[in-house]
C-alpha cells in the first residue's frame, strides 16, 4: 500500500483537499448520495399526494372532523417522513465516511463498497445520530425555556414595576436568547468528528462522542467555519436549481389559496433532490479530513500509517518477497431464490438493482464490453416517473380538474416496455461479458478448474426468460470454481480486488 500524504493542514489547506477530492473523485460521490435522494425525492411526492388526497377527505367530512381529519394526518405523515430521512442519511452519511477515509489513505473504493462497509454498523450508527441529534435539541430547549419564562417576567413587570425593568428583562431575554444559541451550536460541534470516529475506528456510541470531543478540543472555530462554508455551499446550490420552481409554488399558493399544481411540486422537488445529491457530500468529505488532521496533530497519525506500511512491505518468512498476493473473487455468490424473492417483494425495483450491485465485479472481467451507468440512471428515472404518476393518478383523476387521463396508461405501459427492453439488453450483454472472460481463462494453465471452461457460451433462451436469475446462477459456479480449484499465485479466474 502506498503510504499516504499525511501532515497537519491549515484551515485553507483543508477546504482546498475537500474540494479537490469531490472534484476529482465527483462522480463516485454522487453515486453515493444519488442513492438516498431517489428515495427521498419519491417519499417527498408520495407525502405531496397524500396531503391532496387528505385535504380533499376533509373536504368531504363533517366541519367538526375537518381538522382533526387534515392535521392527524398531516402530523402523522410529517413524522413518518422525518424519520425516513432521518434512517436514509445515516446509511448515506456512512458511506461517504468510508470513501473519504479510503480515498485520503491512497485506496480505491467505489459506491457499492463504501455502502457495504456499513453493512453490519447500521443501527450503532442510527444511535449515534439519535443521541448526538437528542442532546443538541435538549440544550436548544432548555435556553427557549427560561427565554420564555423572562418574556413572561418582563411582561407582569411591565405592568407592576413600570416600563424601566420591563425592558431590563426583555434585554436579558435577548441576551439569553443569544447565549443560548451560541452555547447549543457550539455544544453540537464537539460531535463534528463522531461519525468518522465510530465508522472508522468501531466505537460504540457512547465511546465515539467522548472521542470526538477529545478531537475538537480546542479546533471549534475550525469545525464551526467549515459547517458554515459548506452547509452555505450545499444550500446556495440546492436554492439555484430549486429556487424557480419554489418561488412560483408559493405564489401560485397565495394567489389562489388552493394547492400548487402537482407538475410544479414535481419540478420543485426534483430539482431539490438533484442539488442535495450534488453537494450533499461536501460537508462529509471536510468533517472526514478534518478527524484524520486532528489525529495527526494530536496523536502522529502520520507515523503510524508510515509504520504499518513499513511493516507490511516486510517479507512473510518462507515467501519471496516478489511474490504476488493470490486472487480474490470480486463477484459474489448469491441465493438465486432470494433474489426472486426481493424482486416480487420490491415490485421490480431489485432488477436493475442487481446490475448496479455488481457493475464493479463485472467490468473488472476480462472483456472488451463494460456495463455502463447512464443506462440504469435511466431506468430509475423512468421508474421514478412512473411511481410519481401512479401516485398522483388520485388527484390528477378529481372530475373537472384534469380530465382526458387516457395518456397516463399508455405512459405506463410505455414505461414498461421500455425499460424491460433495456434491462433485457443489460442482460445479454453481462452474458457475454462472463463468455468472453471464461473464453480467455480457458487458454491459462487452471483452465481445468473454471466450470465454464467446457462450454463458455451462455444460455440465450434462459437468458431471455430468466435474465438475472439465470445470470447470477452462472456467476455462482464460477465462484464456487474459483474457491474449489485454488488456482495458482497470479491467475485471474475471477478478478483481483
């Protein structure tokens, strides 16, 4: 492993490594954050639809249950959507905390890996969160509470000892008001570096906060200016791409105190996702940067990663030292039933799923033909289109509203269709990339141990009707091949890491 370039960063030097990293490595950082923001962007629309639908239930009932009907639903709903935002990020601010750290320690990494590092890490992670969150709002509230009871103070003084103590005590409201926002953000940012300490080191909750405030020890001004810039970035740019569509939304509301058009919230809410998915990961990657800066300057992070590499260029007793580390499967074996099952269970979802799973393994093989990415970026922008449809058919179906919807079943249909094609095209093609990989490895000296290696063609008519399923069942077998026969030091059966 290469020994990574690590030394104490000034604040200008650690915003200029955050950018540069998203700079370069921007693609695999929005892979990351892409994930979440579909499901958020698709929460977000289904939420809108419910809210018509809920408005226009309350229309229906009695003026009594009016508001119960309209507020319940809408408080229930907003918890529901707070707490899914709340559970999708962790998983995404995680995987971003793993892809910074292999990225700064001069390792590769891709989406799919840094998600399966936090496989197994999930709910400590979803605690560190909650408690980290929990304590911030705690102190929030406890300032608001003793504003509010000096509001209260100044306003019987007002009346009992004159206008002078009145506004004594309103000013040390403000003043406490103040204080307290000044003491609650600068409490929070003790727990800057949590995350990073509870991926990366495996602490438990509790553990990783004492961490972190061991780490930003006397840093807060450098952790509470990189929030700022960052958070300002994320939001400036979110504003921009959103901003049109928000501003029309809200004058369309007051205008005719009814609704926005659903086509507008759509807009609105796409473009929102888009930004966030963008610049989401800024903030990570600089708080990620900022806890190995830390621990180089308090604990000489530096010289340990240059002893374990010394340490690991070392030559094991009784192997040369030239010799190459045997091959490791980068496909893996999977219950095919499984993923039948996932697949009925997720309406489909999982298909296209499955490819983007092991795009990485499968172009790894040893093929002139690669599977892209813009072609399931596609696929889900269809999906997402259609699931936006389908979910808005309750409102868009409101007799006098929108009439004439026989466009909408054959946009669903159409949909369909096309991203079966395309993900029936993405099929034959990783069907041909595993023959061309078992053809080559048939020439090697190990051929004997490559199952494939008798009949290299693959299955066009089970290919067809089975597609991944058929698929994974072959990738099996050459897995189960690969750790079966042990080929020799160098080989390529299946590829390296």
């Amino acid at each position: 492993m290469d020994v990574p370039d690590l030394r104490p960063s000034s604040f200008g030097e650690l915003l200029d490594s955050t950018f540069t990293y998203y700079r370069r490595h921007f693609w695999l950082f929005v892979a990351i954050m892409a994930v979440p923001q579909v499901i958020i962007v698709a929460i977000d629309i289904a939420w809108e639809s419910f809210q018509r639908t809920a408005l226009q239930n309350a229309a229906a009932a009695a003026p009594a249950m009016r508001g119960v009907l309209f507020y319940g639903s809408a408080v229930l709903g907003t918890i529901i959507v707070l707490l899914a935002y709340f559970a999708i990020y962790a998983v995404a601010l995680g995987a971003t905390t793993f892809a910074v750290s292999e990225i700064h320690l001069g390792r590769a990494t891709t989406a799919r890996a840094a998600y399966g590092r936090v496989r197994g890490r999930y709910w400590r992670l979803i605690n560190l969160i909650g408690a980290v969150a929990l304590r911030g709002y705690l102190v929030f509230i406890l300032f608001m509470i003793a504003v509010v009871v000096l509001v209260a103070m100044a306003a019987i003084f007002a009346k009992s000892q004159g206008a002078l103590v009145a506004v004594m005590v309103g000013l040390l409201a403000l003043a406490v008001f103040f204080g307290g926002m000044f003491f609650a953000v600068r409490f929070v940012l003790r727990y800057a570096c949590a995350v990073p300490a509870q991926l990366l080191e495996n602490l438990k909750s509790g553990s990783a906060i004492n961490r972190s405030i061991a780490l930003t020890k006397k840093n807060l001004g450098r952790v509470f200016l990189l929030t700022l810039l960052m958070a300002l970035v994320s939001y400036t740019v979110a504003a921009v791409l959103e901003g049109s569509f928000l501003v029309a939304t809200l004058m369309t509301t007051l205008k005719s105190h009814t609704p926005a058009p659903f086509w507008l919230v759509l807009c609105m809410n796409i473009t929102g996702g888009v930004g966030h998915a963008v610049t989401g990961p800024l903030l990570m990657i600089g708080l990620v940067l900022l806890y190995y800066d830390l621990r180089v300057r308090k604990e000489g992070f530096d010289l340990q990663v240059m002893m374990s590499a010394l340490d690991a260029q070392a030559p094991l007793p009784g192997v040369p030292a030239d010799s190459p580390a045997p091959a490791a499967p980068q496909l893996e074996r999977a219950n095919v039933a499984l993923l039948v099952v996932l697949t009925v269970l997720t309406l489909g979802l999982y298909y296209p799923i499955w490819f983007m799973r092991r795009r990485s393994g499968i172009n790894d093989l040893r093929s002139g033909e690669k599977l892209g990415l813009g072609v399931f970026v596609l696929v889900f922008v269809l999906w997402l289109a259609d699931l936006v449809l389908n979910f808005g058919k309750d409102y868009l179906n409101v007799p006098g509203v929108h009439p004439g919807l026989g466009w909408l079943a054959s946009f669903d249909g159409g949909t369909t269709l096309v991203i079966g094609v395309l993900l029936l095209i993405q099929a034959f093609k990783v069907g041909r990339i595993l023959e061309a990989h078992t053809a080559g490895s048939s020439a090697e000296p190990f051929a004997n141990s490559i199952s494939l290696a008798q009949g290299s063609s693959l299955s066009r008519v089970a290919t067809f009707f089975f597609g991944i399923f058929y698929l994974q069942l072959k990738i099996n077998e050459m897995v189960e091949s690969w750790t079966q026969g042990r080929p020799g030091v160098g080989t390529d059966v299946v590829p390296t890491v």
